[in-house]
C-alpha cells in the first residue's frame, strides 16, 4: 500500500500509476502474495484504516532513517502507525 498526500490532480494521476508500478516490482522481486493499493490522505490514517478492513493480522512498514530531531518535531508514519494500531507491527529499515 502507498498513500500520497501532495499534489495537484493532474500530479496525483501520475503519481499514481508510478506508485503502482513501484509496488509490483516489489511484489514480484519478494514472491509474496499480496494486493496493491494506492491511496490518498493522512497515511497512517489510511495504512490503519484499509488494516482493519481487510482483517489484517498483521502490518508491515518500511522506516527511512530521518533525525532525530526531526522525527520529534514532525514524527513519523511509521511511530503513529506503531502507537496507534491494534495490530501486530513491524518496522522495517527501509533505504
């Protein structure tokens, strides 16, 4: 699942189709069975949401190293994701 939260219209259509794109190149590359989403809003919003519509047991995330301080200051999908869901978690380092 890939969630975008920026861009204009025209923008979020291409972005779109690249992201889908980009997901089953990972699907193939790692042969696990899964489904590709692409969707728009507040990502841990949306990761959470689609979790618990789909009865999922489990989410998985792919984390970026971002500083410290900036992680306090704005946070991360990945830490609200963690804190929020009823769902087992992993985070992944992801580069």
């Amino acid at each position: 699942m890939h969630v975008i939260n920026y861009g204009s219209v025209e923008e979020l259509e291409d972005i779109i189709v690249k992201a889908k794109k980009s997901l089953e190149i990972y699907a193939k590359k790692f042969k696990f069975e899964s489904e590709i989403l692409v969707e728009t809003g507040e990502p841990a919003k949306e990761i959470l949401s689609k979790a618990v519509e789909r009865n999922a047991t489990a989410i998985v995330l792919g984390k970026t190293g971002r500083s410290f301080i900036r992680e306090l200051l704005m946070g991360s999908v990945a830490t609200t994701v963690l804190k929020e869901s009823k769902i087992s978690t992993l985070v992944v380092p992801f580069k």
